[in-house]
C-alpha cells in the first residue's frame, strides 16, 4: 500500500498516556496518523519509531489555537478527542486551564472537524460527569450531576459535541471512560502505588471508602476505535462493570509486588468522587466486554514502574 492510499486520522493529545496507545493501534492498521499535543503531559519519544517510518506526524501546539487544529485536521477521515487535562487534582489545582482546554479546546476541535469535513468525531469523555452517584452500576441515562471542575468540563464538552452534532450535521461519538491503567501512565492511583511499592515506601489512601471502576487501556483503545460505529450522539460507558475497593487494590499491589510496603490512611479528599461502577449492558451490546478480572495485568505492567537500580 502507498503512502497516500492509506486513510489518515487526527488524534488530539496523541502523545498522552491513551493517545499513543490508539496511536499504535491505528498504526498497526494500516492508518497514518496526525497527533497535535502541546506535550504537557505528552512524550514525543514514545512515537519516534512510528514518525521515523512516516507513519506519524507530530504538530506541538495547543487545541487553544484554532489555526493550528484547522491545518492538524486537513485531509484528516476522524478526529479521536483526548486532549484534555485529564484529571479531577490537576482541573482543581488549575480551573482556567482546564476549562480553556477541555472546554474551548473542545469547541475548537469540533469547528476543526466541521471545515474539515471529516466523516467522524470521538469525544473521550469521563463517568466524571455523573458525579457521585446515588446507586450502582450507573447507566448511561443517569443525570449529569458533576462533583469536581473537571467532571463539569467534561459535561460542557459533551453538551458542545451535541450542539455541534444538531446544528452542523458532525457525527460526534461520545465514549465514557471509567479509570484507565496500564503501561505508560504517570500520576494517578495504579502507577503511583506500583511505583511506591517497588521502592518499598507508603501507599497513601486518601479516604478509604473508595470503589473503582478500573479498565485496561486495550479495552479503553478498542472502544475509541469502535466508537465510530455507534451513530450520533451515543454516549456509551466504557468500564469493567466490577468494583474495586482501593483497600482491595492496595492489598493486590502489594502481591504483585511482593512489597512490605506500608498502607497509610491520609484524609478523603473532596473534590474525588467516592464510587462508581458503570453499567456495561450497553458496550457488551457493540461487542465490548470487558475482562472479568479487571485488575488482572497488574503484574505484567508492575516491572515497568519499577523504580530504577544502580
Ligand atoms: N486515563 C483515564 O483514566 C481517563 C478516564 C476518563 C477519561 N479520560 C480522558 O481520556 C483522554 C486521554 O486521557 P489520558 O489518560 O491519556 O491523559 P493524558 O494527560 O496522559 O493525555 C492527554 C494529552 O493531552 C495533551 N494536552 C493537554 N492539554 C492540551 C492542550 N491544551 N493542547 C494540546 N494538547 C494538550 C497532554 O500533553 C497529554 O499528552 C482525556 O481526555 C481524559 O480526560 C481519561
């Protein structure tokens, strides 16, 4: 196949810990792909291989600048949405940043894909946006009653890709990721406590009340992947369907790592929503479904936060 055969496709935040991981997969099918990330949290290394066999193109810029998304999105068949800043801490610690990226951003995003002409937008969205819920599993019809800022950006994003789905006739998809881990990521509960273990230092729990809906980031890339075949606006949560207390989850990593690590009640903090369990009847309807054991390649992605010897 040539070069020019080939489709290609836009990933906003590609760099990120979900993005190069659907970077890769769209590799590995055969599609070339545009990532635009401003490289907050990004790394341009993890896709060197894949720009140097001219597969991947890297623009470092920012969703904020509406040229630079309309010139990423140019020739572009989809649009995969995952720039964002992706967490509750950092959207608190942050709000303008947060709401001018994942809000604007997002506006910008879709306008990109309206003059582009693209034939699909995916919306990574977040189980954020039911807040804390009043019964579990949650379905996809609940309220969106957002408990932190980042759950309400995530909400307003939504309520943009409806928007832009009704009056410019884009085919938005919005996918409702429940809390992703696997190799790659930095910063949240599954790296830090694999790393932490492995150095022999405390696992701090905030709270303790906690109940996770975890899901592996090969299920989270198959969703993104399929999302573009639901039809418009079909918000679908992407969960294990299982929950796991956090005590349960300190308990596993200290297994799979054989740690003597201490586990270290510190106060809950309250922008974190305490519990959430996704229904998944709908995703297992498009062919999703979900491992039973969520939590089940802790141990194959534990040497990776490893801390480093010598
Ligand atoms: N990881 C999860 O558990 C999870 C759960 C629910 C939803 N999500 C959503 O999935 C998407 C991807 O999450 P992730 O875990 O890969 O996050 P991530 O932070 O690793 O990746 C996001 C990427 O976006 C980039 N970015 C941030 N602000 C930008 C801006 N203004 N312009 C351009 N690029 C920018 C960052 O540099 C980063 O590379 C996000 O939208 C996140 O909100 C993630």
């Amino acid at each position: 196949m040539t070069k020019s055969s080939r489709s290609k496709v836009l990933v906003t935040g590609g760099a990120g810990f979900i993005g190069r991981h659907l970077v890769a997969r769209l590799v590995g099918a055969g599609t070339d792909v545009v990532v635009i990330d401003n490289m907050k949290r990004g790394s341009r290394d993890k896709l060197a291989k894949y720009v140097e066999q001219g597969r991947v193109q890297i623009v470092e810029d920012d969703i904020r600048r509406a040229e630079a998304l309309n010139a990423a999105a140019a020739g572009c068949e989809v649009i995969y949405h995952l720039a964002a800043q992706s967490n509750v801490m950092g959207a608190s610690d942050d709000p303008t940043y947060s709401i001018t990226t994942n809000v604007v951003g997002t506006v910008n995003v879709l306008a990109a894909a309206a003059l582009a002409g693209v034939k699909s937008v995916v919306f990574t969205s977040s189980r954020e946006v039911y807040g804390e819920p009043p019964e579990l599993p949650v379905g996809e019809d609940r309220p969106h009653l957002p408990k932190n800022l980042y759950g309400a950006s995530k909400v307003a994003g939504e309520a943009y890709c409806r928007a832009f789905a009704a009056t410019k006739g884009l085919r938005v998809d919005i996918v409702r990721l429940a809390n992703v881990y696997g190799p790659g990521d930095s910063g949240r509960v599954i790296p830090l406590w694999l790393s932490a273990a492995q150095a022999g230092e405390d696992l701090k729990v905030f709270g303790g009340g906690q109940v996770i809906d975890f899901l592996w980031v090969g299920m989270a890339v198959d969703a993104l992947l399929r999302a573009t075949e639901l039809g418009v606006p079909a918000p679908l949560n992407i969960g294990s369907g299982v929950g796991t207390s956090i005590l349960d989850l300190a308990t596993r990593i200290l297994q799979v790592t054989g740690s003597k690590s201490r586990v270290v009640r510190m106060p809950s903090r309250d922008v974190e929503v305490a519990k959430f369990i996704a229904d998944t009847t709908r995703m297992r309807a498009f062919g999703l479904v979900p491992e039973a054991d969520p939590l089940q390649h802790l141990a194959e992605i534990a040497p990776s936060y490893a801390p480093h010897r010598g």
